[in-house]
C-alpha cells in the first residue's frame, strides 16, 4: 500500500491510465475485426473504407505510445495486403 501522498496519487493516477489504454486497446482490436471482416465478405470498398478508418485508430494509438510504432505499421501492413489480395 501507498505510504505517501505521491506514491498514492501516483496509484490513483495509474488506476485510471490504465482503464483508458484499455479502452484504446480495445478500439484498435475493433478496428482490425472490421477490416477483416469486410475482407471475408468479399467487399473491397467497405473493406477500403473500413481499413482508412483503421488506419487513423492504429496511428493513433501507437502516437500515444500504447503500442510501439513497428507493432502499428506491421498491422497496417497486413490488413493492407489481404485488402489488395482480393483484386
């Protein structure tokens, strides 16, 4: 336990970061479920669609250091090629 005001501030603080990278975690999961599963369809536009809204969420997440930059373009990358594999 917190024997100091910071240390407990510190925990307060860690508590509620953590509910929110969740959140933003959770979002990037959602994104790629989208684009796969416009993939599966067989629709190439809402996939299009789909996979440019993606991209912001993933940018966004990995500017916010959430997850490392390499994760995020290696993500990209992958929903890019299974869209263009559909030609």
């Amino acid at each position: 336990m917190a024997n100091t005001a910071q240390a407990r501030k510190r925990a307060r603080q860690s508590v509620t970061r953590r509910e929110h990278n969740f959140a933003l975690r959770t979002q990037f999961r959602t994104a790629i479920k989208k684009v796969l599963k416009a993939v599966q369809a067989g629709d190439k536009e809402v996939a299009k669609t789909e996979f440019v809204s993606a991209q912001s969420t993933i940018d966004k997440i990995a500017r916010k250091g959430i997850f490392h930059k390499n994760k995020a373009a290696r993500h990209k990358s992958k929903l890019s090629a299974k869209i263009k594999a559909m030609a």
